[in-house]
C-alpha cells in the first residue's frame, strides 16, 4: 500500500535521524514529507520504531494511506519532480 507520512520534530537530531530512516523507505516529497510502500509489515516496523524515537507530546508524526488511484492523481506545484514522479502533474 501506499502511505503518506509526514512530521513535526522539535529535535534536530532526532529529525534527521527519522528522515535518514524513511529515506531508506520511500521518497522524500517535502522536507518533513516522504511517500512510501510498505505491506502491512513494514508499516508496522515502521511504526514501532517511529514511535520508540518520537518524544511526546513535543513531537508529532501522521501516517495516510493512499490508495492507488489518489496517489497517482497527486498535484505538484513548485519545483519540477523527480523523474520517477512522471505520473504527477505538474503545474
């Protein structure tokens, strides 16, 4: 499935260590975005160690899942994509 996982890290160290692991995942869309595929494995792997480095309440992290068709009617705006992103649109 496709997931979007986004996040609010307060600690610096903390932060990159999360995006270092999700770039291992997936794409980093924005600096605090990532787009990932996981099967329902590796999400919840991806959610225990998510939730084991994350200090409450100061940080926060969101995980959407996307379904097919909503992933790949995605809208870009801004700077151009990467070439793996040809299925979005860019305006």
């Amino acid at each position: 499935m496709h997931y979007a996982i986004a996040y609010d890290i307060t600690d610096d160290a903390r932060r990159n260590r999360v995006a270092r692991f999700l770039e291992g995942w997936g794409r980093r869309v924005q600096k605090s975005l990532f787009e990932c595929d996981f099967s329902p494995e590796e999400l919840q792997e991806v959610c225990t160690w998510l939730k084991e480095l994350l200090v409450l309440p100061d940080d926060r992290c969101h995980i959407y899942r996307l379904c097919g068709e909503c992933a790949s009617k995605r809208l870009a705006l801004g700077k151009d994509l990467e070439p793996q992103w040809t299925e979005a649109v860019v305006v």
